[in-house]
C-alpha cells in the first residue's frame, strides 16, 4: 500500500499562488512605471520641439524685420504682431538709434537711443517674442525672447 502525503502537496500550491501573485504584482508595477514614463517623454519631446521652433522663427523674424527696414524709410517700421502656423504667435518690437533722432526719429515715437559719433548711427534694437500659449497644443506656455541690435 502507498501512503500519499497531502499536506506537502496542499502546502506547495500555496506557496505557488502566492509567488504568481506577486509575480503578477511586480509586472503590473514595472507597466505602469513604463506607461507613465512614456507618456512624459511624449510631452517633453514634443514642448522641446516647439520651443526650438520657437527659437528658429525669432531668427527668422529678425531676418524679416530687417527686410521690411531696408524697404521702408527711416523710423517708418515700428513692428508688427502676426501668427504662424495658427499657433505662434510672433511680436516684433522696433526701437532706432541715430546720433540726430530730432530729424529722423522722434516724428513717430520710435527713438530709443541717441548717439554722438557717426559710426553708432543708424543701428535698430529689435525685440522678438515668440509664443505658444494654445492648450491644445502645448502642456504649459511657451515663450521665447529675443534682444537683437543690428547695424542698419
């Protein structure tokens, strides 16, 4: 006659319910960790690829402003404020330096500076700010400024 031993078996089926459970803990926990780092990867991914958007279209604004100076008379650009891509929203901020601003500049409000010798004269200070602030497309606002003097 064979004697059978039913508490060892009883006692090892326990023990492999709960190693399965904590097995099942640990991978549920190791997802989740994963899911979430994803997801704040995505966001950072795509805020980061916005702002260095942001900062090529200050160059790019710079370059514009610069190209409506050179056409227009002197102290005539003051800036302006448009959009791009429906979500940018660029402001361009214009400010003249010439050693005689009583002629030149001070008609239309747009002296900032004036200067002594010839060599200084004709320079513009140029303020670019470009920002995102639509929620749909961004997880917190982006604003990027940009200070330039350029020789006219």
């Amino acid at each position: 006659m064979q004697r059978k031993n039913n508490i060892l078996i009883s006692a090892r089926s326990g023990i492999a319910m709960i190693m399965a459970i904590s097995v099942i803990v640990i991978v549920a926990t190791i997802m989740a960790l994963s899911l979430a780092l994803t997801s704040q990867t995505s966001k950072k991914s795509s805020d980061l690829y916005l702002y260095e958007q942001s900062v090529l279209l200050s160059k790019s604004a710079t370059e514009y402003a610069l190209l409506q100076i050179a056409q227009s008379n002197p102290c005539t650009y003051a800036g302006e404020t448009f959009t791009q891509d429906t979500f940018y929203i660029i402001d361009i901020d214009v400010g003249y330096i010439y050693n005689n601003a009583a002629v030149v500049c001070s008609a239309s409000g747009l002296n900032y500076a004036t200067v002594i010798t010839p060599e200084q004269n004709g320079s513009v200070i140029m303020d670019i700010t470009v920002s995102v602030t639509d929620p749909t497309v961004v997880s917190e606002p982006i604003r990027y400024f940009r200070r330039t003097i350029q020789k006219l």
